[in-house]
C-alpha cells in the first residue's frame, strides 16, 4: 500500500515538472518572437509621427536605430530627443530654428522646412543640444531607418 502511494506522488511530482518545464519554454519562445514580431501591426500607414530611439551621449556619430514598418516621415519642426549622456540628460533640439539648410541628412543631402522623409538606410542630423545648465551643444545625431 505505501510502495503504491510513494509510486503516484512521483507521478504527480514528474507531471507537475513536466508542466513548468512547458510553460518555460512557451515563455522563452514569447520573448524571442516578441522582438522580432510587433503583435497588431496594421498594414495601413500610421499619420502620427514614429518616435525614435533614445540615444546615448551627445557626441558626433551616435547611432540611433529607428523601426518604422509603416511611416518613414518625420516633422522635423516638432523633433525633439531625449539624450542619456554622463553628463546628465540633454533636450536635443531640431536646427530648424536656424534655416532649413541646418535641416537634413549630410550624407544623402536631403533637406525640409517642414517635413522630410529618411529611405532606408544611414543618415546624419545636425542638431543643438541644450544641457541643464543651459549651454548649447552643436552636435551630429547618425542613425539608421529601417523598414
């Protein structure tokens, strides 16, 4: 009688295990789908503007990457950045302010007033970087849009 009982609690003992390793799994295979697929992506382009990415540091050639499946246009009037450096965070402003020629990639030489609209690829921003203490920072921002 108690061989039969210590025989059924490893059963129930084994199943359990068998349970959380599954669950584990399916987990894991979550996590890695989750990265490579946006669950309810639309297929119809989206009319507001894309975030970008946050970037580290405030100097020349920061790269950026910037996932736009469904909209790769960019108000460069309203841009504004968050930027995570040593020195602290930095509010990294569009050069608009100062001529549309400030405005654009210089290596592909695409400029806007208004609106602009990266291809895939690599591009560079001039931008102004104004610190808490209220010192601006001229700087380049390089990123990358992929679709």
């Amino acid at each position: 009688m108690k061989g039969k009982k210590i025989k059924s609690s490893k059963k129930k003992e084994t199943l359990k295990l068998l349970i959380l390793c599954i669950i584990l799994l399916i987990l894991i295979v979550m996590t890695i789908l989750s990265k490579y697929w946006v669950i309810g992506r639309t297929s119809t382009p989206s009319t507001s503007t894309v975030p970008l990415s946050s970037i580290v540091g405030n100097k020349s050639n920061q790269i950026i990457i910037i996932t736009s499946p469904q909209n790769k246009t960019y108000r460069q009037s309203k841009l504004m950045l968050n930027v995570t450096c040593e020195g602290g965070c930095l509010w990294i402003k569009d050069r608009i302010d100062e001529g549309p020629e400030m405005t654009g990639c210089t290596k592909c030489y695409r400029y806007a007033i208004y609106n602009i609209e990266f291809e895939e690829g690599s591009h560079e921003i001039g931008v102004v970087a104004r610190g808490y203490d209220g010192i601006e920072y001229q700087t380049k921002v390089v990123f990358a849009v992929f679709e």
